[in-house]
C-alpha cells in the first residue's frame, strides 16, 4: 500500500472531502496479520463489506450519545475510584507526616483502562489498551499545560466553583455548562503549527468565541480524524476526558513536584501509538475537605 502524509489543513479538507474512499485503507504491521486478526479489527481492517459492518455496529449500536447515555454510571464509578485511590494515598502520606507526590498517568491509566475495558463488548472490535491510552495521555497532558499557566488552571477552577461549588461532585450533566473547561479540551488537542496563532501558547480563549470543533468537519483540529475512518471513540473520549479532568481539578487543588517549576516542567514528547509524554507527570495533590469521592 502507499502511503500519503498530509500536513496541512487545506490538504486535508481536499482529501477527506473528495478523496476519502480511495484513501479509507490503513497500513497494517506484519504482526497483526497473524492468526487473521487484522479481518476482525475495526482499527485496522480493510475497508470491505464485513468492515463496514461492524463500524456500522459501533457507531449506531454502541457509539451514539443515547447509548453512551446508559453508560453513565460506568464513568461515574471508575473516575470515582480514581479520586478516592489518589485521596486514600494523600491520606496515608499525610498520616505518616510525608508530602506525597504521585505519578499522575498512572491513575490516569487504570481509570481510562476500567471504563474502556466495562463498556467494550470485545477487545477485537476495539482496541481497549489503545483507547485507553490516548484517553490518559490527553488528560495529563491538559494537566502539564494547566501546571505551566496557573491563570488558566485559576479560570477554570473558577468556572468549575461556580457551577459545580465544593460541595459535591462534577456530573457529565455539568459539562454543557462549562465552555471554558471544553475550551481547554479543545486547545490540549490542538497540534498543528501552520493553522493557529501563536501556535506553542496554550491558550483555551481562542475556541471561547469559535465554531470550531474537533468532529472532523473543521480541518485545522482534526486529532479524531476525518471521514469513513474518523475515531468510533470520540464521543466516549469526550465524556471521559471533561468529567475525569473536571474532577481532578475540582477534587484537589495540584503542585509540581520540587523538581519542576511551571517555567522548567519537561515537555517532550515519546511517540508510540499515541504520542504521550516522554517523562511522566509527577504532581502533588493537595485534598479538599469538603470533596469526597463517595
Ligand atoms: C483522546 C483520545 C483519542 C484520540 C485522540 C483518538 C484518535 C483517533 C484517530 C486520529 C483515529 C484515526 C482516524 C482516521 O483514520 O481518520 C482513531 C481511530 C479509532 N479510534 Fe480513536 N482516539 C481516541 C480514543 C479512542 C477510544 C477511547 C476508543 C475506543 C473506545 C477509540 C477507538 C478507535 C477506533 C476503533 C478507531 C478505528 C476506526 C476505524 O478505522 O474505522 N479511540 N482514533
């Protein structure tokens, strides 16, 4: 097969929009042709009728908001347990007169790994160890970013305060009402140099007064892709990543670690199938009394 590499947003717009059938096939590594697994993947199938079958299955069966909808509770338990193993970790460091300092993607990981792995049917229809890292690696890096510029994580602090308070804790139902923290979603996946302003800034202002979405309509923010291939998770992502961020930022109050100050958090980047941080985020999280997972 060969391979096209498209970089920028004006070539994207001409090949997803007239282009998109010729191009719907993926390079597939030797490895997964073995055993035939590649036939049954959504991932990485070959467009064929039996494909279009199960993507077709995914996205009306399994992937639409209704379905997604009857899934809440699942996110609710395992972001739940996510906070209440960081506080439970924050308490005993604490109660043996130790600050704690905890590898944020860890928890990330286990979280994003137990609600892919509850709501997937099979692991050969969707990669769940995949999903599941993309889904960790988005929230921690929205947390770097949040790290580097305090007035951001101040703002959307401030949002979370006055919609959620500090009495209980965020529901997917918030999120509708909260623009600035899908502002800030919108600009973690924000990549491409030649399509935005001041690139390197990470300033989620920009999407406050914008249309501009990351359903793969809009070819500067494409993160999800575009077109018959566009990622089946992407509804799911979305609900995950604002609840478990919203949480986090609305559970705890979080310090970088001694080592790191805003001006000198290591950024680089470790590609694999998703590209994530190359060192892992170490913070410290500061408990709010009155917030308790339940
Ligand atoms: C932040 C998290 C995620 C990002 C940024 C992401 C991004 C992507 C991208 C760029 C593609 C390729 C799209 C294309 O070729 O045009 C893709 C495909 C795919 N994604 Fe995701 N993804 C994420 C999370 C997930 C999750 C949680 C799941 C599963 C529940 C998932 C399941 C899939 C599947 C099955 C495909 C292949 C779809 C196909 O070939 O028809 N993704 N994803």
């Amino acid at each position: 097969m060969e391979t096209v590499v498209i970089q920028s947003a004006k070539a994207a717009a001409e090949l997803f929009k007239n282009h998109d059938v010729n191009f719907c096939d993926r390079k597939c590594i030797h490895v997964l042709t073995s055993h035939n697994y590649r036939d049954g993947s959504l991932a990485v199938g070959q467009f064929s009728p039996y494909w279009r079958m199960l993507r077709r299955l995914c996205s009306v069966e399994m992937m639409t908001n209704r379905r997604i909808d009857e899934t809440t509770s699942i996110r609710r338990k395992c972001i739940d347990q996510m906070i209440r193993s960081i506080e439970d970790d924050v308490v005993a460091a604490t109660a043996r007169g130790e600050s704690i300092v905890i590898n944020l993607p860890k928890y990330l990981f286990l979280m994003a790994f137990n609600i892919v792995g509850n709501l997937m049917l099979s692991r050969d229809v969707l990669d769940s160890q995949t999903g599941s890292e993309t889904t960790s690696a988005i929230i921690e890096w929205a947390m770097a970013e949040l790290l580097r510029k305090p007035e951001v994580m101040k703002r959307v602090k401030e949002e979370l305060h006055e919609v959620v308070g500090v009495n209980r804790l965020v529901e997917e139902s918030d999120i509708e009402k909260l623009p600035y923290l899908q502002a800030l979603f919108k600009e973690t996946l924000r990549r491409d140099p030649d399509s935005w302003e001041d690139p390197l800034a990470f300033k989620p202002d920009r999407f406050l007064d914008s249309n501009i979405d990351y359903k793969g309509q809009n070819f500067e923010l494409i993160p999800f892709g575009s077109g018959r291939r566009i990622c089946v998770g992407m509804l799911l992502v979305q609900r995950v990543v604002l609840l478990g961020l919203a949480s986090l930022i609305n559970c705890f109050d979080w310090e970088l670690d001694k080592d790191s100050t805003p001006e000198t958090l290591d950024m680089k980047e470790r590609i694999g199938v998703t590209v994530r941080k190359l060192v892992p985020l170490n913070v410290i999280p500061k408990r709010h009394p009155r917030i308790m997972a339940t």
